[in-house]
C-alpha cells in the first residue's frame, strides 16, 4: 500500500468539492486545452515530460477523498502516466480539422471523479507521420489559468531536456498547494478574517439581482449548458483605450471594465452594476511556479447614477477596484459562508455577469525567463475548444494581443439565443468607440448606433389597401354595409333583432335630434345608456351629427360619472327618458332619443373632418383622478381597417359585444363587425362577469368571434360546458399579461385561433399584436408587433433607441396616437412628447410607461409597468417578477402581488393566489372543512418563492382567493383585493413538530448540525436554522451513511425542509417503508451522534518541520 499525505482543501477546493457533490459527474469544471505540437516530435518524450512534472507537483498527485464528514486533499507517491495516442492519419485534411474539433469537444465534456487521481488527462492525436496535437484537460480543483501555463512551459522545458538526454534543471519547489491551503486556513482567522468580513459586508449590503434582458425564462435550476460568441476590438480602438487610460492614470483593465458596466447599464436600465472578476490569487511569490487552484473571484459593484461621463466614471470604477484588490485576500467561498446570501440554485451567489482580462499572451510554451522557444518546445498555438458550458449567465474574457484586444462572450444557453449575444456584441464595441471619443459626455446621453430602428408593422401593407377611405368618418364604413346588405341582421339583443337598415333608419333619426341641438363639429356629447341596441344606434347617430361620444355607462358608479362630465364639461348628454333624471338641474342639454317624433329622418349633411375627435373616452389616472384621451377618425379608422385586413370578419360572423362601454375595446368590438356585414349579440346585463351565461350566448347565437381580458378566459376555460362552443374561430386577449399556459389550455381545449393585442387607450385600443402559437414557448405570449399605421420604439430613460434585447420604455407613434388628453395641456406635454425621429415638426410619440425588450425573434416582449418597479426597505422590486415565479408553481392557476401596509406601520408584500381545481372533490371532515389546512398549503408557496427569488421579494403574506374581483373591464380589481387576516407567513408553519420515526431522526440531525434546539419540519435549513454548504454537505454524508442512499447535496437546497427532504428521500428508494424501519431503528439504539463516524475523521496534526504527518494504510 502507497503512503498518503493529507492536507486540508483550501477555500476554494473546498467550494468546487461540494458543488461536485451538489451535481455528482459533472463536467463544468474541467479545464481543457488543445494544442497543436510541431513536427518532429516523439511521444516517448512527452509522457517523460509528463512524469517530471507530475514528480514536481503535487496537485498532479492528488485526489479528493472524504474521512469522516471532512474532505481531504490525499496525495499520493506515484500516480499511472498514461497518453494515449488517436490515428487521425486517413483523414482528409479538412476532414481531420472537424475530427480534432470533435474529440476537442468530447475531452471537454468528459468528467473526472474526484477521488479517483490523477484529476488531469492527456492524449495525442497523430495528424502525420511526426506531427500531433495534444488534448489536455485538468479539473478546475487542481488548476487555474495561470497553472496552465505554467505546465505548459515546463513541458517544453522537460520535453526538451528529454530530447537532449540531459537530466531536468528546474530545482524542487519550496512549498506544494497543500502548504498554501494550511496556510490560508491558519491566517485566515481572528482579526484579519474579521477585517476582510467586514468590508465585503458593506460593500454588498442590500445588493440587488442584475436583471438581464434574457431570451428565455430562467430555469429553476441551473444547467450550466452554455455556448461562446467571439468578440474582437479593432487595434485602433484598442490603442485609443489604452492611452485614454494611461492619461488618466489607470489600468486597460479599468477602462474596459468601465465600458462593460456601462454597457450593462444601458441593456438592463439598472444602475447599480455587480459582477464578479477572477484574480490570480498569487499574491506571494513562492506561489507563481505551483500548479494549483488559486484563483480567487472578487465582486466589483459600482453606481452608476448621476448620469456621469465616461472619463468620471472610470474614476469611480478605479477606486472599486483598488478597495476590492485590497481586500481580495478573503476567498469567495468563505465569502459565501460568512455573508449567507439567498439560496437560489438558478443563479451563483452575489453576480451573475463575469468580466476578466488576460493581459499575458496566448500560450505558446515559452516564458521570458526559461531561454526556450515554442519552436524549441515544439508547442504551438492552441486550438479553440466549445466546452459547451457556461458557469455565468453571462461572462466576458478578453485577451490582450498584438492585433488588438479579442476575446469571447461566454453564454447560458438556457437564457440567450446566440444572435442575441451576437447584437449585444455589436452595441459593445459600437458603445466603446463612442466612450473613449466622448468620454466627457454623460454616459445616458451618448447616441449609438445599435443597429436599431423603429419598430415597423408587418401589417404597414394593409394601410395601403384602401387609401381612399384614408380620411373618411369612423361610421362611414357601416353605411357602405348597410347599402349593401340592408336585410342582414346587425344586432341581437335580449330576444330582438335590427337589419342594417333598420340601425342605419334609426341612427339617422338619431341624428337628426342631435342636429336640433346647435352641436359644433368634433363637439364630444355624452352618452349615458346601457348595453342595449339603443346604445349602438346611439354611437352611429352621434358621429353621424358630426360629434364626438362620450361613453357613460349606467353600470359605472354615479361619482365617477360626474366626475367625468365635470372634466369633459360637456354641453349634451344623449339617453333615454328612463334615465334622464341623473342628469337634471345641472346646467347640461339632455337629448331623449325615446321621446322624439318617429318622423322619417334626413341624412345629416355634415361631413367628417377626420382630423376631428371621434370619441373621448376616459381612463384612470395615477393621481386618482381619470384623464380622457381625445381619439379621432384617422386614428379609430386606421385600427378598424387594419383589423378587418388582418382578421377578416365575413356575414357568416357573429361577435359577442360583452366588454363594458366605457372601455375602449369595445368600439372595435362595435366597427369592426358592422363594416364587414358580420352580426353583432349583446349579452344580458354582467354577462361580462357571468361566464356560464357567456357560454350560453355563444351556444344560443353560434358566436364565432370573442374578445376576453386573460383572468376572463382562465375563468371561461375552467366553467364546464365549455365544449359546447364549438362555433368558436378566433378568441382576440388583452389589458392583461397572457400566460402562455392559458394558451396552451385553450388550444387543448377550443379549435380556436388566439390573438394577444396590447394596447393603452392613447394608441387607439391596440397597437400591437401577436397570433399566438399551439405551442407557445416561454411562460407569457409576446406582445407581437405593430398593427398598420403605428410605429414603436424602444427607448432608454434619455431618449435614445436601445439596442435589439436590451430592456428600454415602449414609446408609440404613428396615426393611432391621440391628440392628447382633454383639457389637460401640462400632461398632456409630458406623455406626447417630440418624435426624435419624425422629419416634420409637430409629430409626436406617447410614452407608455411600459417596460419591453425585442426578443431574439423580432417580437415585442411586455415586461411590466415602469411604475410597476417598488422600493421596499431599499430594495427595487418588480411585482411581476414575483407573479411569473409564482405562476410557475403547479398548484397556481392565478395570482397577484400587492404591496400593503401592515401593523408595525412599514410595508410588506403580499400574495393573493387562485389554485387550480383539484381534480376530484376534496375529502370533507365532519366539520365540513378540508383536511388540509390552509396556512400549510400556503406555506407551500412562501418555500417555493424562497428557493427562487431574493428575500426581499418573497411575501410575507399569502391569501388564497376562490374568485378575484375584477373591474368592470374584467381585470383582477387590485384595490379590491382582502387584507390577510389572519397573517399566513412561512413561520406559521414552522412550530409543526415531527410525526413519524424518519421526521424524528432528521429532526435530530438537523438539530445536531445546526445547533439548535427546537426544529420544526417546515424551517427551512438555510433561511431559518443558519445552514450553509458546509453543514449541508455534513448532513448528507450522515443521511447517505445512514440510510444507504445515494441522494445527491441539491436535494437539500431543492428541498430544505425535513418535511420535503423526507419525501424526496421516499422517491429515492425502491421501497420507502425501509427508511421508516431504519429511522425507528436508529432511535431506539440511540445512534444519533455516530460515534462510529465520528471516529474516522483524521486530525491533521502536524510533524516538526510544518508538513502533515503521513497517514499509511488510507484507502
């Protein structure tokens, strides 16, 4: 039996160890490398050089093994050097080129086992007769960059000194890697770690997670799967970074780090920057000759507010930099230990964006100090290896080089297409070269060519179609249709049915009355009715008048009514006698349509002016007050003709008028189908709320067109007898996110077409679009893109057109706009504002307010409301993130995330979720309630937020809701939403005690590790007992030990509660009833503290001269 030595893993290793024991096998840290070696070489020579280093470095000689709970570097005496050789001669040129990228590739994503050494491989590929390329791959526990080359200098130094016959020259090192790690363990203590604590404490207090723009929903756990995109700045820019740097007195380093940040903060909006930075490590010189994993990563977090320059921003960045080099001592994995960030097995701790800059040459074998050449060593350039992984979401290397600065962009493939990282690229050197030439500019004010432009309409062709109706009324169309199908029916109501003559006979006469009224063109009259064929008739009439309506819905509360018309301060409201009296004695024109003479009526002789207002129509305003939006004809014709263009309506539709009057989706659910001969049913009274009753009138009248809010058609397609609206063809959503599940469900369920619209009421009801797909990917439906005539840009805080990914504001233009909000000039001036990009003065764009991002596919993603973004105890939260995490769960059918104040006078998130149906009636007890209680089904949610989102953005509060109550449109009423009585927190869950033997015996355990007294099943082993990677991993190796399984560490942050944990366990066995057994066996011997373990731990005592004694005998 070989003698071993012990030592302790240093800090790092032993982070790399448990993520190794988190995802046994797997190879993302394996450190390839693929060389090309020149002619003449002997493959004797090289496993001879192969030998010598392994001789000098220890690493090469070691394993990782656990004693005990503990894991130990072992290193042993001699370790087999094995280089096989691959015969790639019978290949053709260009054909050997693709097999070596292959079995590049392949070497790559090959694993090591970590306890069995040695943690390194080699293999030549024989090109020719005397020609090879070398395939080298060492685990990251072993290594770093820096070890690589220097491997790779001495294997042309050994290799060398093969060849000549001469014995080697380099002298033994003075120290191995296991000195360092006794070393680092032995400093690091008392004052100096608290010292290094204490700064990254404040330096990484209230951090926040960078919100990249991703291309896909980010996975609940991490694949790692990743790609590169090459990157290369041109020497002339290089140059001038680099003396624009040393003018101002710091490092390239800095600047292009600067330059990074800045391009985060323009893609993300966010501008308070974190990201990581691998530093060598090497801080002593006896370090710089090992072979060894010393790299240390350091967490740079600069602010960039204050809209600063370029030349002032790379001062600040410097002097981040300087603190963090001076505090860079402390290793990451003791940073992670000591600071106990949110547990989230979707991101890495503290950043997920990685920057680093090798400023020394690409490999070529020789070092300045060894008088050995690459064409001495026979090593030559290395060839390009896709490990096909990525450790960040997003990392940046860039290498230094005679022809300029080029790199990679390295990549999570499970967030990014490559032709997003592609344009991201672009925008990067494009902003680089515009710093460094305005480095005295405010960074938010610099204009960039992105490749960007206005986002143009696919549709744009269908405006063409019928340019001369351009300037005509919105109701012209539906008198071409009433000419031309007169006998066709145009309205159902309440067992009744008009022709199109009869409506265009009735809103003529309409008409007519309103003339007698002194009207002036563009005039808005109000128009307070009901649901009812009057209403539709009355809209016609009023336009035909030469008036603008103003819908006042009798279903609205009366205050809100009179608030409207105080606003307006409209002169004529149109009704009918039963409801004319709201309307007296105050000072307002009241037209009775019931009571006029039924005299046949004259075809007013008005004629539109489609400048002039078609309709003001009011929506609700921040401060509480509402603001109406002045529409005219160009603007409600252009969104009607596009419509009719792109979703052709035929006299073989029917349309289902359901959205209340006072909403702006409703005008297109009254034009549309009238100037296309279709039929148009208005349901009975809060048929909108009632969907049973709506599936009644699309079974009754065959509907085969309808419009619903997303909470609508969650509620439509969970209301048995459903599969009865078979008449059913296209189903258009809007005025809310729409899930991608709400997709898929309907298309399961209905053979529809589904169509999502957005769209505020300033743009003319839609202003963009998206058919959506069978198989809908991601988690919410895009919002598409423009309908014909608008345009949309994508634009940062300044104005400016943001790169193709990058997060910006949704600004609209184009003919749909609004003229503006009635009497309201100032906001008016804020919302409209100045087209940057319009040759023409007086061309205008409304800023939504909305949050969006171009995805990869060209289509419009919504990504929340601007003033959707809070601040609660400092940190900035997006309530929709919360509600997409929360969606996700497999119980939710539905939620909503409000921020309430609660008793101790601050503020605190709460969560309001609808379940999905359970799929049999629930098992009732005698008292009539479910067995299940409440508070631990909610827990349920808290743990499942806490595994995905920072602290900060997991509610405290979470009510389950049997039916939201929803605004008259039929969104969810948030203001209506109950207060949570009584609270349902995590911790309420948390003093249920154990219940069966496995509870008690991990109860025990959890007690054991973490050193507390009382657990509850439902605490949490992170957030509530203080647990950490270290303790996890000791609990494991019990829990295997014990219970002769092999469950791997992430079940314990996938689930950490005893609770979960002892049910992922069950499933992890063939019969469960064995680990009840064991645990009661364990109990009753009184096994918990396992002495028997407790005796194989090794103490690493140390001999007279420093080095760990040598423990013989270790297998």
């Amino acid at each position: 039996m070989k003698d071993v030595v012990l030592f302790p893993l240093s800090f790092a290793q032993q982070r790399l160890w448990f993520l190794d024991q988190m995802e046994p096998g797997n190879p993302f840290y394996t450190l390839p490398v693929a060389t090309r070696l020149g002619t003449g070489l002997d493959p004797t020579h090289i496993r001879s050089a192969l030998s010598a280093i392994c001789d000098r470095h220890e690493t090469l000689r070691s394993a990782i093994r656990t004693v005990g709970e503990q894991p130990y570097q072992v290193v042993l005496d001699e370790v087999p050097i094995e280089v096989p050789i691959v015969d790639l001669r019978d290949f053709e040129p260009s054909e050997q080129e693709i097999e070596v990228a292959r079995l590049a590739t392949i070497d790559a994503s090959s694993p090591f086992k970590l306890d069995e050494a040695p943690l390194w491989r080699a293999k030549l590929l024989r090109l020719q007769e005397h020609e090879y390329a070398l395939l080298f791959a060492m685990h990251h526990i072993i290594s770093d960059g820096w070890s690589i080359r220097v491997l790779f200098h001495e294997l042309g130094l050994f290799y060398d000194q093969a060849r000549s016959g001469r014995p080697p020259t380099l002298p033994p090192l003075e120290l191995q890697y296991g000195d360092y790690a006794v070393w680092q363990r032995e400093w690091l203590v008392g004052a100096a770690l608290e010292e290094q604590v204490d700064y990254w404490r404040h330096q990484l207090s209230d951090i926040r997670t960078l919100q990249l723009p991703t291309d896909h929903p980010r996975p609940t756990v991490q694949s790692f799967q990743g790609a590169t995109v090459p990157i290369t700045i041109d020497r002339q820019t290089s140059e001038a970074l680099k003396s624009f740097c040393r003018r101002e007195g710091t490092t390239v380093f800095v600047g292009l780090l600067a330059a990074f940040k800045t391009w985060l903060y323009r893609l993300t909006g966010e501008d308070d920057i974190v990201i990581g930075s691998p530093m060598a490590g090497r801080n002593r010189t006896e370090f710089e000759a090992m072979i060894g994993f010393f790299i240390n990563s350091i967490v740079l977090r600069t602010n960039l507010s204050g809209a600063p320059s370029y030349q002032e921003l790379l001062h600040r960045v410097h002097q981040t930099v300087v603190e963090a080099f001076r505090h860079q001592d402390l290793p990451f994995e003791k940073l992670v230990e000591e600071l106990k960030p949110q547990r989230d097995l979707s991101r890495n701790p503290f950043y997920q964006v990685s920057f680093q800059l090798i400023e020394i040459p690409a490999l070529d074998g020789s070092r300045k100090d060894s008088g050995t050449t690459a064409e001495q060593s026979k090593i030559q350039l290395p060839i390009e290896v896709d490990r096909g992984k990525a450790l960040f979401d997003l990392d940046l290397t860039m290498i230094d080089s005679p022809e300029g600065f080029r790199g990679q962009f390295e990549f999570s493939t499970d967030l990014f297409e490559a032709d997003t990282i592609h344009r991201f690229g672009h925008y990067f050197l494009a902003l680089l070269k515009e710093l460094i030439r305005s480095n005295e500019k405010p960074i938010d004010t610099l204009a960039v060519d992105s490749g960007s432009t206005r986002i143009l309409s696919a549709d744009d062709t269908l405006a063409s179609q019928e340019t001369e109706t351009t300037h005509e009324g919105l109701h012209q169309s539906f008198i071409r249709q009433a000419l031309k199908t007169p006998e066709a029916t145009a309205v159902y109501h309440d067992g009744e049915q008009w022709s199109y003559a009869d409506l265009n006979q009735i809103s003529d006469r309409i008409a007519s009355i309103i003339a007698t009224h002194s009207i002036e063109p563009g005039q808005p009259i109000g128009l307070y009715l009901g649901r009812s064929m009057d209403w539709i008739a009355s809209v016609l009439g009023i336009l035909k008048a030469g008036g603008g309506f103003l819908p006042l819905d009798i279903d609205h509360p009366t205050p809100r009514l009179q608030a409207i018309v105080a606003d307006s301060a409209i002169k004529l409201i149109v009704t009918t006698t039963k409801h004319a009296e709201v309307w007296s004695n105050q000072g307002i024109e009241i037209c009775v349509i019931d009571e006029a003479p039924q005299t046949e009526p004259s075809p007013p002789a008005w004629h539109t002016d489609a400048s002039q207002m078609a309709y003001l129509i009011y929506t609700s305003g921040s401060t509480g007050t509402p603001k109406g939006a002045v529409l005219s004809h160009v603007a409600a014709t252009n969104h009607m003709r596009w419509m009719q263009a792109r979703f052709p309506m035929s006299p073989e539709d029917r349309l289902l008028q359901k959205t209340p009057l006072m909403f702006d989706a409703s005008i297109w659910e009254i034009f549309v189908p009238l100037s296309a001969g279709a039929a148009l049913v208005l349901p009975p009274p809060n048929a909108h709320r009632d969907v049973s009753e709506m599936i009644r009138c699309i079974t009754h009248y065959e509907i085969t067109i309808l419009q619903l809010v997303p909470s609508q058609l969650e509620a439509f397609l969970a209301e048995p007898g459903i599969e009865r609206c078979t008449t059913l063809k296209r189903i258009f959503c809007g005025g809310e996110v729409l899930p991608t599940k709400l997709v898929h469900e309907c298309h399961e369920r209905l053979e529809v077409e589904m169509v999502n619209l957005y769209g505020p009421t300033e743009a003319c009801i839609d202003a963009t679009y998206w058919p959506c797909h069978e198989n809908e990917p991601g988690e919410e439906a895009p919002i598409g893109l423009p309908i014909a005539g608008i345009e949309a840009y994508i634009l940062d805080g300044q104005g400016n057109l943001v790169p193709p990914g990058a997060i910006g504001e949704l600004f609209l233009g184009g003919t749909g706009l609004a003229t503006g909000y009635w009497n309201q000039p100032e906001l008016t001036a804020e919302k409209f504002v100045s087209s940057p990009f319009a040759e023409d003065d007086g061309i205008t764009l409304y800023r939504t307010g909305d949050r969006v991002r171009l995805r990869h596919d060209g289509q419009i993603a919504f990504l929340g409301r601007e003033d959707g973004q809070i601040k609660l105890r400092g940190h900035r939260i997006e309530l929709g993130e919360i509600e997409s995490q929360l969606r996700q769960h497999e119980q939710v059918q539905s939620c909503a995330v409000v921020v309430r104040p609660n008793g101790s006078g601050d503020r605190s998130l709460t969560a309001y979720l609808k379940p999905k149906p359970e799929p049999e009636p629930p098992t009732v007890n005698g008292s009539g309630h479910r067995p299940k209680p409440r508070q631990q089904f909610n827990g349920q949610f808290h743990r499942f937020l806490q595994q995905r989102l920072p602290a900060p953005m997991v509610p405290t509060d979470y009510v389950i809701m049997d039916q939201w109550p929803t605004l008259p449109s039929g969104k969810v009423d948030r203001s209506a939403l109950p207060e949570p009585k009584p609270r349902i927190n995590g911790s309420s869950t948390k003093s249920t005690t154990p219940k069966s033997d496995l509870h008690r015996v991990l109860a025990n355990l959890w007690s054991e590790i973490t050193d507390v007294d009382q657990v509850g099943i439902h605490d949490d082993f992170f957030a509530d007992l203080g647990g950490h990677s270290l303790l996890a991993t000791r609990l494991l190796i019990r829990v295997r030990e014990w219970f002769e399984t092999e469950t791997p560490l992430r079940q314990i942050f996938e689930v950490p509660t005893i609770a979960g944990f002892a049910e992922a366990l069950k499933h992890s066995v063939p019969d469960p009833a064995e680990l009840e057994e064991t645990a009661a066996l364990l109990l009753q011997v009184g096994e918990l503290s396992d002495e028997e373990v407790k005796s194989m731990l090794w103490k690493n005592t140390r001999s007279e001269n420093g080095r760990p004694r040598t423990a013989k005998g270790f297998r």
